[in-house]
C-alpha cells in the first residue's frame, strides 16, 4: 500500500511539497520560541505525520483525477472533406468562437477556464486512410503546465468527440 503512495512522480512531488509547506508554517511559528532540540524534532515529526497523512488522502484522488494527456484515433468511413465540414461544425457547435482551423486539416481548440480546470487545448488532425475513409486523431490536454488534477476533463473532451463524430 505505501508503495502505491509514491508510485508516480507527482505524488512525491506533492509530498514533498505538502512536507515543506508543514516545515514552513511550522518555522514561522518557532521563530517566536526559544530554542531546542526536542521542539525542533517535534516539528520534522509532525511535518512528516502530517504529509503522509495529506498524501494517504489524496493518493485515490491522484490516481483516478491525475491529470494525462489523452489521445485517440478512430477511422470514420467518410471521404475527407466531409470529416473535415463534420469536424469544423461539431467545434463550432461546442466551442464557438474558441474553434482555429489551424492547416488543411488540423483544428485547434483553446476551452474556456471553469472550476475543474485552467481550460484544456483539445487539437483535431484529420488525414487519408485510403479509400473513402478518413483518420480522425483527437488530443486533449491541459492549458496550464502544473495542473496536477484535471477531473476527467480532457477524457470527456475526446469521448464526448468521438461520440458526435460517430453518432451522426
């Protein structure tokens, strides 16, 4: 079980920032008292209780919320400029004004800021299967590098995608 406590990069990373920002409040506080030892190992103590219980709490939460980008491929039996105007519509449907056709067949999506997240870039590359099929590559991830948990936001982005590009 502890294992699985540190068991990603992130998680150590926020124990250690979980364990500094004890030690920090801690320090301030102990600069008003006198001195010693016993008190000063009362306070790594306490730090270390302290950040390993934080992180028992949140280790679930990291593991189903951790924030990844995700990607997914699928084939949809289309010629290519049909994908491409079934595409544009969808993100106009959704996004708006937020919606870029970035190249002949790559769009871009900068999402808005909500109380999940900082917003996401979700990106849309279209190409030739062959044939009359077209190769849909959704991405999702988050706007802000040090997002630590994204709430499943860039998974529903690419499923609610795939979703209304196969439905029709």
């Amino acid at each position: 079980m502890i294992r699985s406590l540190f068991d990603s990069r992130r998680k150590r990373g926020f124990f250690v920032l979980q364990l500094l920002c004890s030690l920090l409040f801690q320090q301030s506080t102990w600069l008003w008292t006198v001195f010693s030892w016993p008190v000063l190992m009362d306070m790594l103590l306490f730090s270390l209780i302290y950040a390993f219980v934080i992180q028992v709490f949140f280790a679930d939460i990291f593991d189903r919320n951790a924030v990844e980008r995700v990607q997914q491929t699928l084939t949809l039996p289309m010629a290519l400029p049909l994908v491409r105007e079934r595409v544009w519509q969808e993100l106009q449907a959704r996004y708006g004004r937020r919606a870029r056709v970035q190249g002949e067949g790559h769009f871009e999506v900068r999402t808005a800021c909500s109380f999940k997240s900082w917003g996401e870039s979700l990106s849309v590359d279209l190409a030739e299967a062959g044939g009359a099929a077209t190769q849909v590559h959704l991405c999702s991830q988050p706007r802000f590098p040090l997002t630590l948990i994204d709430w499943g936001k860039n998974r529903a982005n690419v499923e609610s995608m795939v979703r209304a590009l196969t439905q029709k």
